[in-house]
C-alpha cells in the first residue's frame, strides 16, 4: 500500500522544514480505513510499515479491521527516498512539475531525489535487500506493507525487469493497494530458496474510489495541491 493522503504543505510541515512529519489528513484517514474494510477478509501474518509517521497511521487503521492482527512492525529499507536539502515550492504546478521531472530522470546515471537526496540506484538497493529478506522470511505467506510512493513504483519497475526509469509509469494514489504474488523455489544446492518470479496482480486500487470518478489529476498534482489561502 501507499499511506493515505497528506498535506506535505501544512504549517507544521513548513515551520519544521521537514516532511518526515506530515501526518495524514482527514481525507488519509479516510482512505485508509476503506482500505481496510476492502482487505478485512485477508488474512495477514505480517504486517510492516516504513516506520514514518504516515506510514504508521494508515497501517494501524487497515488493521483495525483485522480482529486478528499480527503486530505491526517498522522496517526502515522501506522508508521514503531521502530528499536533501528542504525545498520550499511557491507553487503546487513548480512542485508537481518538479517531481515528475524528478522520477522520468531515474534511471540516469548518479539521478537522486531531488537535489541532493538519495541516488535512486542506491534506493533500489536497500527496498530490494528489504524486500528479499521479507521473501526468505519463514513462516508466512500473506504480508502487508505500508510504504510510500516512489518506494512502491520502483518496487514495481522491478518486479516486472524494467529499468529504474520506468517507475513514472506507475500511478500511485494515496491510499492504494497493489497486490503481488512471489513464487519461491529451492535455491540449487536445496540449502534455501530464491525467488523464481514475481507478478503483479493489482496495480493502483483504491477502494475509496474504485472507478476514480473526479481523481483528474494526477496523484503528484492532487497531493501538493495548496488550499487557497
């Protein structure tokens, strides 16, 4: 999943300079708990968020609908991309612009996250050492993560081979669920396992909205979207 919408330009965010602390709106809440009464009947044997404040809200009201929740748990690989130094947009259009232009560059060579913030590459490498450990995890077979954008498009890019540029591709709405499936099979020596393929069986469901009746804009543009002063 990604986190339920946010106001990343909310004062608290602009006095403190710094989006680890924005937390979801009544809009996010929302969305999360449609999201977990559209997963109440999925029963999960883990349950994992980045560990960001977001992140942890909209995981704890999906599994509010879960009578028989497993403990939530923090795993920081899958943390939203650093960004550097704080930017103070003027505008949602600059920010909006800014960010696509942002993800369309990330399979360039040394492209980070904004100026200054983390090289998509060496993103990549944490969220797919995160995501392995996860795999070769024993005991389970149903997890939930609730991530962040740009963490669930490349997780994407990756499932299906694609190059780091193609996450931009990848929609993702606040409040959303993918669904992946992984097939494991024993590694050559039969001491473990490893992964035979993923596939993508859901991309970008959000059961607040299913047909996404008036979602016009895109995700980038809906969430940096001022309120009129």
């Amino acid at each position: 999943m990604r986190h339920g919408f946010v106001d990343y330009t909310s004062k608290e965010v602009r006095d403190t300079r710094d989006p680890s602390v924005a937390h979801l709106t009544e809009q996010g809440e929302a969305e999360a708990r449609s999201a977990g009464v559209a997963l109440s009947e999925v029963e999960f044997d883990l349950a994992i968020c980045s560990g960001l404040r977001r992140t942890r809200q909209t995981a704890e009201i999906v599994l509010a609908e879960h009578p028989n929740a497993p403990p939530l748990e923090e795993d920081a690989r899958f943390g939203e991309l650093r960004s550097g130094q704080y930017i103070d947009f003027k505008s949602p259009e600059h920010l909006a612009a800014t960010m696509t232009f942002t993800f369309e560059n990330a399979g360039k060579p040394d492209a980070t996250f904004l100026p200054g913030g983390e090289k998509f590459a060496d993103a990549m490498v944490r969220i797919e050492k995160g995501l392995r450990a996860l795999l070769y995890r024993p005991s389970w077979a149903c997890a939930l993560i609730v991530a962040h954008e740009v963490v669930n498009r490349m997780v994407l890019a990756s499932v299906i081979g694609a190059p780091l540029g193609a996450c931009s591709g990848f929609e993702q709405d606040t409040g959303c669920i993918n669904i992946i499936d992984f097939d494991l099979v024993p590694d050559d020596d039969n001491a473990g396992t490893r992964i035979e393929r993923g596939m993508i069986k859901a991309v970008n469901l959000t059961p607040a909205n299913y047909l996404k009746n008036g979602m016009n804009l895109r995700s980038l543009e809906a969430i940096f979207t001022r309120a009129e002063d």
